[in-house]
C-alpha cells in the first residue's frame, strides 16, 4: 500500500508509540489527584509534553491548553471568544470567518450565525421548515480569490465597530493554499479585533512561530504530524497577567486552566509531546524534503495535458496537491476505489467525504468536485509514488 493520504491523518511515528505505552499500563495516574507517586509522575508527564508542543511553536507552556484535536480547539476558541466579549466585556457580535474553511469552523460560525443546531448542512424545525435562529451574533463569510485565498483588502473592508473575532485557517486542507496569516493577522489587531488561525495542516510541513506571527489563538492536531489521534491543543496567548479569560468550553472540573474540563488523557498527550518533540527536531530536513518532492511532483503532473494542480503556485503547503483530472468518464471515488488496494488517496477532506465541495465552490470550481483528487506526501513518500499515481491515472 502506498499511502499518499497524509492530510488525513499520518502513520504514528514508533518512537512515539513507545513514549506512550507506559501511561496505558504501569503508569495510570490521575494528574488531577495528589501528593502520591503515580499521580505526580502522571502530572509530570502532562507538563513535560505542555512545553514540548509549546517548543514547536515557539510558544509558552502556559499557553497551551490540551483538547481532543483542532475541532474542539477551534470550537472552544470562537465560542468561548465571541461569548465573553459580548456577554462580559460588552465588546460586540461580530465574527469573521471565510467561505473556504475546516468545517469545525465552518459550522461553528454557522451555529452562532443561527443556521445550524447539528453538524447537517440545514437547520430544520420539527414541522420541516428551515429555521434560522437568533444566537446574538453575526457573521460575515468572506469570498477568496480564484486561489482560496483571503486577502487583506478585503479582511479590511469587512471589520465593523462590532467585530470581536477574526478566525482565518493558515492552509488549505483541500487545495493546500497558504493565506498571509501575518498580514491578516496585523489588518485585524489595527481595527482592534483578536485572531484565530486553524494551523492544523501547517504544523509538522512548515515551521510555525508565534514569536513572529502574532496571532491571538491557534489548533493543532497531533495526528497531522505522527502523533495519536484524538488529542490536539489550543494556543492561547498570554501576557504578564496571564490567560485571557474566555468563557469556558466544557464546564466541569478545573483542569487546564479551568478552561476545559475533563480528565486529561495522559498516555495521548505524551504521544502528542513526542510527536512535538519529533517534529521540531527534523522541521528542517522534513520541510525541505516536501518542498524538493513537492516541486518535482508539480512538474510531473504539469507535463499532463489532463491534469491540472489547483491552488497557489508560489504559497502552498509542501506535498499537498489538489489536482482535477480532465475527462468527461473520470469519476474520483469510482477511481480511489479501484486503485484502493495498491494506493491510498482522497477526493478531498477526510471530514466532508461524500458531500460536494465548498472550497471548490468557493474557487468558482464547484462543477469539477467530482474530477478531484487530493494527494498528500509526506517525509517517507517518494517520487515513484507519484509516477506510479500519474500512471494509472493515464489509464482511467
């Protein structure tokens, strides 16, 4: 099998399968509990793995809280942000967000702008009718540009008086395009609004400073860079007083700063450390390696009168390429199936499979969602891999 798939999630690195094993057998303490060996080496294993995921974005330990992974970081940040701000700072409603974002964004602003309750795309009453309700709040989608990209002009003119958040992704997990999370960022705190970025498919690919780009609040997800699933963080950050306060996610226990309650998962966190630690150590032989296959690949699918890669060529993330396959009988899902025993590859978001999408929608591309394959490398993919790919795509 070779696995081109790796914006979907990574292969656990075995070092980090190895740091984890101890907290699922011998070492089972609670870190909320005290003052006894199992709880304090529990404790400590949670703290170590804060400043290590902390390292790899050049944040502060204190600034990183722990979730289950990027969905419920970026639930807790727009929530918990748009909440405080109007209901205790008096601030204002209003939130910023884009056509072409992670639908734990997406739907986020979605249900704060009153139009969904679950994860469906419609809102519907008992009786069968839409219905739109009125949360308090207001959101403006921004449209992007033929790239997927939001530029400051328009980020600009769609900051009101009211605005109180600003949450734009860092990149694409379609089409891989990169935004100028700097210069958003900066447009933002002029008009004196907070940022938000979803870094999930960034981090691991690309380095990523806070020192450098200020942004208020980022997710992560540990299994985009070969650490375990269902554990991720959000980096909230702080000055000389602390946190900011954001109304709480999950209410319940203090753990985390009393911002997310629950009892933290030991033996994942420390996978999510290992894989930090990892991933900070090879970001320069890893990043470079993407970027050499990324560009060859590029080439080669280029060379195809067929193929055509979609998304920024000059600010994308290394390995990721969105490609639309020019034949009237090409149908992606009918070709991933086929080829599903050699290879592994995606028609798009692991998160929206089966439903059209809205990121190519967005890009004026809606028309060609089924003529779509996303394929992502990663460190351990080769050249070969994608000749192979291109090769069978020649014949479908």
């Amino acid at each position: 099998m070779i696995y081109l798939d790796n914006s979907a999630t990574t292969e656990v690195a075995p070092e980090v399968v190895d740091a984890m094993l101890p907290y699922l057998t011998s070492e089972f303490g609670n870190p909320s509990s005290k003052y006894y060996p199992l709880a304090q080496s529990a404790q400590q294993a949670v703290e170590d793995s804060r400043a290590k995921v902390a390292a790899l974005i050049h944040a502060k330990p204190e600034e990183i809280i722990f979730t289950c992974g990027s969905t419920e970081s970026s639930n807790m940040i727009i929530k918990g942000v748009a909440d405080y701000k109007k209901y205790y700072e008096k601030r204002g409603n209003h939130i910023i967000t884009s056509k072409v974002e992670h639908h734990a964004t997406l739907n986020t602003c979605r249900f704060l702008n009153g139009e969904i309750y679950s994860n469906h795309d419609a809102t519907f009453s008992l009786n069968g009718g839409s219905t739109k309700v009125d949360r308090g709040y207001e959101v403006t989608f921004l449209d992007v540009d033929a790239y997927g990209r939001v530029t400051p002009e328009v980020l600009r003119n769609a900051i009101r008086p009211t605005t109180t958040l600003v949450t734009l992704m860092w990149a694409n997990n379609e089409i891989g395009t990169l935004n100028d999370i700097k210069a958003l960022c900066e447009v933002a705190h002029r008009q004196g609004c907070q940022f938000h970025t979803d870094a999930t498919q960034v981090s691991g690919k690309l380095p990523i400073n806070v020192e450098e780009v200020p942004v208020d609040y980022l997710s992560l997800s540990a299994h985009k860079f070969h650490g375990p699933k269902g554990v991720g963080a959000a980096f909230i950050r702080g000055d000389d007083y602390g946190l900011p306060p954001i109304t709480a996610f999950m209410h319940g226990g203090e753990q985390e700063s009393g911002i997310r309650a629950g009892t933290l998962a030991v033996h994942n966190i420390v996978g999510f450390g290992k894989a930090a630690e990892l991933a900070l150590k090879n970001q320069e032989r890893c990043t470079r390696h993407l970027l050499e296959l990324d560009k060859a690949a590029r080439v080669l699918f280029q060379a195809e009168s067929d193929l055509e890669v979609l998304g920024a060529p000059d600010a994308h993330i290394p390995g990721l390429l969105s490609v639309i396959v020019h034949k009237d009988t090409f149908d992606n899902e009918r070709f991933i199936k086929r080829i599903s025993d050699r290879y592994a590859v995606s028609a798009g978001s692991a998160c929206t499979a089966g439903e059209p999408s809205h990121v190519l929608q967005a890009i004026g591309r809606g028309a060609e969602t089924s003529r779509v394959l996303r394929i992502s490398l990663a460190e351990t993919s080769s050249l070969d891999d994608v000749k192979h790919l291109i090769a069978l795509l020649k014949d479908a």
